[in-house]
C-alpha cells in the first residue's frame, strides 16, 4: 500500500535531504505556511464538493427506493432490485 504523506512530513524529509547534500535552503518558513495553507484550502474544498456529490446521491437513493426501485452501488456493478408484485 502506498503511504500518503503529509506537507510537513515531505518538508521535513526534504529539508533532512538538503542538508545531507549541503544545499542551502533558500525558502522561508512563511513561505512553506502559505504553501501549506493553500494546500489545506484546496483540501477543503474538494472535501465539500465530494460532500454534496454524496448528498446528491443519497437524494436520488431516496428518490428510486420511494418508486420501490432499490439501487445497491458496487465498484463494478449497479443491481436494481424490484419488488415482487412489481415484476408482473
């Protein structure tokens, strides 16, 4: 499984890299904030549209199963079920 990294886990990763190879670090701490801070904005907000994504879903899962049709989502396959007096 691939590991996920944090910003500041690379930051620290990278600037123990630099320092190894005696390469000077030419970006400043405020810099880094910002970076991050942009990062967890876009973090966020990718988070709330997935979130309305799902509630969208779950409005339409509703929606179907008041028909009696209900959907059960897999990776692969979609199985809509009906219900008995429904299949005459």
């Amino acid at each position: 499984m691939k590991r996920i990294w944090s910003d500041n886990e690379k930051f620290r990763c990278w600037l123990r890299e630099a320092q190894q190879k005696n390469i000077h670090i030419t970006k400043t701490a405020t810099e880094v904030e910002e970076r991050i801070k942009n990062r967890k904005k876009e973090l966020d907000s990718s988070n709330k549209e997935l979130n309305t994504v799902k509630q969208k879903l779950g409005q339409e899962r509703k929606k179907l199963s008041s028909f009696g049709i209900v959907r059960k989502m897999t990776n692969q396959k979609v199985k809509v079920k009906t219900r008995p007096h429904d299949r005459k």
